[in-house]
C-alpha cells in the first residue's frame, strides 16, 4: 500500500508513530467517516473513543503501510459493529441520521441541509457500498487503501464504488428537484 | 495512484457539491478533547486495575504462605502451646482487597492490621492439644474465601444484617468445619442484635 493521499503527511518509509501524534492527526477525520458510515451523531465521540483504544491497543503491532487506512478500517469495523447494534435496537433506529446533524459555526445553513441530504442518500445505501464510497470519495484514500480497509479485492471495491455513485446521483438528483 | 479514477469531489455536479460539502465537517476541537479524556480514562483504567489485582494476589499468596509455614512449623515441633491460630487470623486480613470497604487496608498495613482486628477468636478457637493441625487445616483458598466473605459480612452488619446474617449463614454451609467459626458466631450475634426490633 501507498503513501495515503489524503489529508494527512508523508509516511514513507513507514516509521511506526506514537499514539499521540495519530490521535492528533486523525480524530477530526475519525468522527468524518464515523458519521458518513452511519454512525448518529450522538453516538460519534463514543464510537470515536472506541476506535482510538484499539489503535492504542494495537499500534505496537503494525508493522508498515498507511496509518490513515488502517485508522479507517478501524473505523468500518466500529461503524459496522455500530450498525448491527443499532438494528438490535429500534429506539436508536427511529433517530434518523438526516435530522442529526446541525449547521456548525463554520458552516452554513445550505452546506447543512446538502449534507443532510447525502447521509440520507448514504443510509439508503447496502453497507458494503457505503463504507467504499465514504472511504474513497469522503476520505481521500486510494482505491487500493479503500479495498484493504473493507476488506474486499479492489475489483469489487470498484464495482461498489460505481454502484454507489449511480445510486446516490440519482438519489439526489431526484432529492433535488 | 493512476489507476483511481477522477473523483466526484473535484466535479460539478450535484453529488460532487454534497461531497465539498462534507469536508468541513470533522469534529469540533471540544469534541476531541472529549474524546481523547475518554481514550486516556480507558486506556488507563484496565492497567490499573491489573496493577491492583496483582497487589492484592501478592499480600494473599504472602500471608498464606506465611501462615501456613507456621502452622507447619508449629506440628513439625510437636509444640503444643505453639499458636495455630495464626492461619486461621490471616484470610480476615487479606480480605480487604476483594471487599468494596469504604476505607480498604493497604498492603502495607496489613501485618498490623492482623494484630489489633481478630486477636480473640485465636485464642480462645483453637484446642491447643490437638495432635495434627496441618491435617485438619481447609484448603488455604477456601480459608481466603470464607475471610472474604465474613469481612463483607462484618462490613454490612450495621448497615444491612439481614445481608450480613445471609452471608454468615452461607460460610457456614459452605464451610461447615472452619475455625473460623467464632468470628461467623460474633458477627452473626450483632447482625441479630440489629435485626431485632
């Protein structure tokens, strides 16, 4: 696996880091692809701090590649984990991920409601494409990095990558009008 | 890489808009403070509470050990006179660590602990003629537990008897030949006390 090409520095050669700089490298973009893989925005700091205890608890294993991508198959496997608890639970259901998310300081009444939109075209999404969607078009990772971080070979990384484009254009093309 | 096709970001289309949309949306500085207290606390806590259970393990197995060398010493000698008791005043001390006490012992109290807390039952428990008192000495495990439990027992006899009179009752079955005994008695007797109208 490469350098990442997302938002964060050059990591080649692969030296291992401590956790601190990868907490601090990472945690923003952690709560990004928690919340665009499914995770309600309520439950985002608690599933967050899961994901950083088990890179707390595993760093010292990791031995090369891209620190974003492994921190983001963490994060697929938490968000995934979150998912099927969340079916368990039809209280936690019933809070729909399109209302949850306010306009910060940052950001604008319009930027919100775009973003509303999307989750609610993501949630409509099967989990395989979503968490391969979010990861390459949200998160900048590359296609190689999005298959190893799902889990899938990079063929039907693709394959999902098309699916949820066409599906997700369409939704909010139709969302829209 | 070259391979990855164009991305949706850099496009102008509905979805590509939404997608810019999202790039400012990452948690907020107080967010992660949150987050990273959480992450220090758990990271922390399973570390501490191994450090606790090793200490807590380490004054048991001592005390045990301690203990039973002297009782073996004391039938090896054929001594009469010489204190078996001293096995049967060590579990109480120890059991401090498995009890929730509202001010635990420390470990490095605990000897001293041992000689102002049970001093009587000793003296008075044990038939200073019995022949062999390494063969009729309980499992040192079982003697730990049944400790543990009186001293919970002790600890909720004001605040709840009833409880403290069900856990005396319970070392007594499960312990029924124990030396222990006038201790269960003694707590059993005040448990009562505060039981009664």
């Amino acid at each position: 696996m490469g350098a990442p090409s997302g938002h964060d520095g050059e990591r080649d050669p692969f030296r291992k880091p401590e956790f601190e700089r990868v907490f601090s490298e990472e945690a923003a973009y952690v709560g990004r692809t928690l919340r665009y893989l499914g995770v309600h925005e309520a439950h985002v700091e608690d599933v967050a701090q899961e994901v950083f205890l088990v890179v707390h608890r595993r760093l010292s294993e990791l031995t090369g590649g891209s620190i974003r991508a492994w921190v983001r198959q963490i994060c697929v496997h938490s968000a995934s984990n979150y998912r099927r608890s969340k079916k368990r639970r039809p209280e936690d259901a019933a809070a729909e991920p399109d209302s949850a998310i306010p306009a910060s300081q940052h950001d604008d009444a319009e930027n919100a409601q775009v973003r509303r939109r999307l989750l609610a075209a993501l949630s409509a999404l099967p989990d395989d494409q979503r968490d391969v969607f979010v990861l390459f078009e949200i998160e900048g990772l590359t296609m190689s990095e999005t298959a190893e971080a799902t889990g899938c070979p990079l063929q039907t990384a693709y394959a999902r990558l098309y699916s949820a484009r066409s599906k997700l254009q369409e939704a909010l093309k139709g969302a829209s009008q | 890489m070259s391979e990855d096709p164009p991305r949706l970001l850099d496009g102008d289309s509905e979805l590509g808009r939404a997608l810019r949309a999202t790039q400012g949306d990452v948690l907020s500085p107080d967010a992660i403070t949150r987050v990273k207290a959480g992450v220090s606390a758990k990271a922390a806590a399973p570390a501490a509470a191994t450090s606790a259970s090793m200490l807590s393990k380490l004054v048991v197995l001592a005390v045990v050990v301690g203990a039973g060398t002297a009782v073996y010493l004391a039938a090896s000698k054929d001594e009469p006179t010489r204190p078996v008791s001293v096995a049967t005043t060590a579990p109480i001390l120890v059991a401090p660590s498995a009890a929730p006490e509202p001010t635990p012992i420390p470990a490095a109290d605990q000897p001293a602990a041992s000689a102002t807390q049970v001093p009587a039952v000793v003296a008075t428990d044990v038939p200073r003629s019995r022949p062999k008192p390494v063969a009729s000495q309980p499992p040192a495990d079982a003697v730990t537990r049944e400790g543990a439990i009186l001293l919970e027992a002790r600890r909720l006899v004001e605040t709840d008897p009833a409880r403290a009179l069900m856990l005396v009752k319970q070392c007594e079955r499960d312990f029924p030949n124990s030396q222990l005994s006038p201790e269960r008695e003694r707590i059993a007797t005040q448990a009562k006390q505060h039981l009664a109208p």
